[in-house]
C-alpha cells in the first residue's frame, strides 16, 4: 500500500490502491477510487501533479462533508488533502489556512488570536479548501466574505496567488476565471478578520456549535445542507411542508431533526439509495410547491 507510484519517482506520500471512499466521505457510503494519495506535505503535493499523466482524473477530498462518490467508484486519482500537515498562522493582521485545515479549527485560532469574525466557520464542517470551492456558509455569513486573497495550484504543479477578481463568487458558489482558470485545487487562504474580543468570539463559537447540536443530526452520518436554499425560501421549509422527514429509501433517510439532511443511520445505506433519495426529494418538491431545488453536494464517479 505504501509503495511509488509507478510513474513517478521521489513522491514522499502515501499510496491507497481501490480505497473505499466511504472511508473518506461523512455519508460513509460509496465505492472505490483507483488510486488515492495522502501528500506528505505542499511540496510533495506538488511533485504529485508533475508526476501524474495529463488525462488522469482528479478529485481533491478534504473531509468529505459535501461529497458523495457512486457506488462503481472513481477511475483516477483521489487526492486526500486533510492529511497534509499545516496549521493556521498570523501573518501581520490576517490569518493564514492551508487548504487541509478544518474551517472550526480555523474558527478557534482566530479567535484565540484576538480576531472577530471567524466564528461562523466553526459551523462548517468541512476544510478550509472545500469552503473556498464552494464559498460555503451558515450563520448569515459565507467563506469568501472574509478572504483576502488564495493560494492556488496549477496541473502541473505550479503555486499562485489571487485575489478575488480572479473568481465569481455567488451563493455556493466559486468558479475561477482569468488568470485563476487553469487551477485545479486550493492550496489555502490569507483571511481578513476584524480585530476584537477574542474571549466573546470563542463564547459565540461555542454558542452557535450548541445550536448546530440542537438543530442538525450532527450523531449520524449526513454530508450537510444537501440542497441550496431558494431565492427567499428555505430548501428545509419545502421539503418538510412535502411530508418528506423521514422518508427513505433503503438505508437513507431524510432526517426528522433538519429536512435538508438526509442520514444514513449505521452507514447502512449505499450511494446509489443516497442518490435515489435525493432525486425523490427533488422531484416531490418540484411536482408538489414547483420549485425545482438544486443540490449543493457534489456527486461524482461511475453511475
């Protein structure tokens, strides 16, 4: 498990041949990538893009919290970035993240360094690099309110910096554009917090985990809000106001706690009665209150 790859000499990682990426995904459903990697460090990540064929499919897995990967897997090469070493770090008045570093873990050190305004990323469970993909939020706040400027990686292994003029950003959503177009993942991120009551700020972390706690089936394994909220409606309100909580196909269930989270209770249930539950749902809602929600999980592999 733990030799080169075949292609490439002086990589430093970890090699996973036919991985379960139920391993690696918070639903705990789903088939296996061909290959998966756990870089050393960035350097090594780094060496890992210059290795690989130019048509090798790629996918970057953080902590798996908005991914559901099909039960015949994924044919290429699952990179695992929450293993690659880093911390968060003051640089001057703003906070540097490595994209495999938790967004809560982010949350803390901000506040433990005297910063506000990083509290609502304790409520994102996912990493810094998968809040950048997809500018997630809760709380009333989104991720790319509060950066600065990013560190990219090129396919062939190229490190760069942009700010935001090389993105459009919207509502769960990040496409890179320009001179950022050629990117194939985030190497992490300089944030702009406000300078505060560190102590409030860590009492407000605490406070808005508790309500997630009390609103969410943070005890059984679910990738999070799995569909956006419509233009002045909730995705929750609609699919509860279907008769939908509760609701299953084989092992997955809409979660009687948060109608926007389907479970799978014992990680019973497999991708594709994942997959099939969420365009039930969808479905439901669009013929029953004609609105046609979009997912904001990602769905990839082999139907």
């Amino acid at each position: 498990m733990n030799e080169p790859l075949a292609f490439g000499a002086g990589l430093r990682g970890r090699v996973l041949e036919n991985e379960p990426m139920s391993r690696h995904v918070s639903w705990r459903a789903g088939g296996p990538a061909r290959r998966a990697y756990v870089p050393r460090d960035l350097e090594d990540l780094c060496a890992l893009l210059r290795a690989l064929p130019a048509g090798e499919p790629l996918l970057f897995v953080g902590l798996g919290s908005n991914l559901l990967v099909r039960d015949r897997g994924f044919c290429g090469t699952v990179v695992l970035m929450h293993d690659i070493h880093g911390r968060p770090r003051c640089e001057g008045e703003e906070v540097f993240a490595p994209a495999g570093v938790a967004s809560p873990r982010l949350a803390r050190f901000a506040a433990g360094q005297g910063f506000e305004g990083s509290e609502f990323l304790a409520g994102i469970p996912g990493t810094v690099g998968g809040a950048l993909a997809m500018n997630a939020g809760c709380f009333g706040s989104e991720t790319w309110d509060v950066v600065s400027r990013v560190q990219t990686l090129g396919r062939d292994g190229a490190l760069a910096v942009h700010g935001h003029q090389a993105f459009e950003i919207g509502y769960r959503h990040c496409v890179a554009q320009g001179a950022a177009a050629g990117m194939v993942a985030f190497a992490g991120a300089w944030f702009r917090f406000r300078r505060g009551d560190g102590a409030r700020a860590r009492q407000r972390i605490r406070e808005l985990l508790e309500r997630r706690v009390a609103t969410q089936p943070i005890g059984q394994p679910n990738a999070g809000s799995v569909f956006r909220n419509p233009a002045g409606d909730h995705a929750a309100r609609l699919i509860e106001s279907c008769g939908l909580k509760g609701f299953a196909i084989g092992g997955a269930r809409v979660s009687e706690k948060h109608a926007n989270f389907i479970v799978n209770p014992g990680g019973l249930a497999s991708a594709g009665e994942i997959e099939a539950l969420i365009e039930a749902v969808r479905r439901r809602v669009r013929e029953t209150r004609g609105v046609d929600l979009v997912p904001e999980v990602r769905i990839v592999g082999e139907a």
